[in-house]
C-alpha cells in the first residue's frame, strides 16, 4: 500500500484516485471532473460516520472530492490540534475502497501561507453552544470551508447531523454569501449503545467508553419526555442534565433545547427543536443532539 501512496495515484477495480496536494493541481484536475461533483470535507482519521457522508456523496454524483485537513485554525490554544489523531495511510486506503476520484490533501503553509488574514465571520448562529468553550472555532471552520468550497467548486457538500451547529454555520455561511452550492445534511451513525461516532471517541479509554453512552441515553430521555407532552424546555433539561450527573465520569459543559436554525433557546418546545449537549468524559469532549418533531 506504501507504495501506491508514495506515486500518489494509483489503479483499484480501474478506478484512479488522485492525491493532491497544491490548490493549483487541484484546480486544473477539478475541471476535468464530470459534474456533478460531490464534497466531503474532513479532518481524516476517518470512521463510520465519514463513510456514510462519502457514500452518500459518491451515490448522488458523477465525482467525489474528499479533503483531509487537520485545520489549526479552528483549534484553541489550549486544544488538540497537535495530538489530534491522524492515521493518512489508513485514510487514503479507505478512501480508494469507496472510489474517490481526488483526495485532497494540502499542507497547513498552502492553506495559511504566510501573511494570511482574511476570515470568514458568521454571525448570531457562531455566538451560542459551541462558542462558549471553544472562542473563535466557527470563525475557523467557516473560513476554511469557504475556501475549500471555493478551490474544490462542488455541486454538493456534506455534513454529519452530530454536528449540527457545524452545519447549521456551513448553510447560513452558504446563504448569506449565495455560495454556488448545496449542503447535504446526513444523520449521526452510532455505535450499538448510541454513542455517536467520532474520532474523538479514540481519547475514551476502556472506562470511560462505556460512560460515553449518557450523552445518547439522555438525548432519548429528552425525546421520551416529549414525546409524552412535556413542552417545558427548562424540566427536560434538568432531566437530561439529573441523567448525566449520576454518570461520574461525565462533567457537562451545555444542556440545550434551541431553535434549530437560530439556535435561540426556547423556553416552550415547538418542533422542531434541537436538543443538543456537549459532556466531557475524561479527556474526550463530546458533543450530540437529536431533533425534537
Ligand atoms: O467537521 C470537520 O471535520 C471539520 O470541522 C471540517 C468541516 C472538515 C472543517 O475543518
């Protein structure tokens, strides 16, 4: 396999994948591409959840573009950046197995060169959930996506629901600036206790995985209790939050119930709604959410 990844392209069932690195090579291989082409923006590392973006993405089009790139800019100081996990070799096989057409791979100097200052700032939907803890991340994940839209030029794009703000940004980002594309949005895979799939999960150790399942366990309570009437966003909150507290592993960074395409906080339940949560469970902070409807 080695091989195959040192000559950056090679032959699975005469299939060709590229992997490429500059954004000039990209744009020259991008024309040669039959529309409609699909995108899935990554970090890498990839799981389940990723292979359920890129086979929805390689479904509905004639071309699929993948990225991967552990963008430093959407990382806090005191965040993962450098110890996030990374297994390329690994990636570029998976990718290769679900027909690919172009992997792209930049370095962080060909997405930040020097002098880089330009950014994309997303407002009101940036200033809730997420931002709290992590300053500044959306203004990072928005400018980067703009610029990845604006080298890879897709028809589609697609985002996992566990990351509904993600998402929710990406859609206003996309509308705001009448970006020339669609964003598809695909459901959350879980494990077989709910646990939503992320590459963060590799921080739980054998522990703290089973503990992880609380995030989900309470996102079902949230739905039973109004699934039985209960319309009170703040009583479905102290529930899910009364949950997780008898979980000692887990300490709770937000309980929400929020308009899902604002993300203001409701006070009555009207669907739909996003009940979402972020928990940390040792060093691993997860986030999950259901839609309430
Ligand atoms: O969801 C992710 O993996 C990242 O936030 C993204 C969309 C690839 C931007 O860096």
């Amino acid at each position: 396999m080695s091989i195959i990844f040192q000559s950056k392209s090679h032959q699975t069932h005469s299939h060709q994948m590229k992997v490429i690195e500059t954004i000039g090579e990209l744009r020259q291989r991008r024309r040669q591409l039959a529309a409609p082409v699909g995108f899935v923006p990554t970090m890498g590392y990839l799981h389940e959840g990723h292979l359920a973006l890129i086979r929805r993405a390689r479904a509905e089009n004639l071309s699929l573009v993948v990225s991967i790139f552990v963008n430093p800019a959407q990382f806090g100081p005191q965040e993962d950046f450098s110890s996030y996990p990374r297994d390329p070799q690994r990636d570029l096989a998976m990718l290769a197995a679900e027909q690919t057409d172009i992997v792209f791979t930049p370095s962080v100097a060909e997405m930040y060169p020097p002098g880089f200052n330009s950014w994309v700032e997303v407002g009101q939907v940036t200033e809730r959930l997420e931002e709290a803890s992590r300053p500044g991340h959306f203004r990072g994940v928005a400018t980067v996506v703009a610029k990845l839209f604006d080298i890879v030029q897709p028809t589609r794009a697609y985002f996992g629901q566990k990351d509904a703000q993600q998402t929710i940004v990406v859609k206003k980002m996309v509308a705001d600036l009448a970006m020339d594309l669609e964003i598809v949005t695909v459901p959350t895979v879980r494990e077989p206790d709910g646990l939503a799939v992320s590459s963060r999960n590799a921080y739980l150790n054998p522990e703290e995985r089973p503990a992880a399942a609380v995030l989900y366990r309470s996102l079902c309570l949230a739905r039973q209790l109004w699934a039985q009437g209960e319309k009170d966003a703040a009583h479905i909150c102290q529930q899910m939050t009364a949950l997780i507290q008898k979980e000692p592993r887990a300490t709770i960074d937000y309980v929400s119930i929020a308009d899902p395409e604002t993300l203001e906080e409701l006070e009555v339940v009207k669907p739909p709604a996003l009940a979402s949560l972020a928990v940390k469970i040792g060093k691993a902070r997860l986030i999950d959410n259901v839609v309430l409807e």
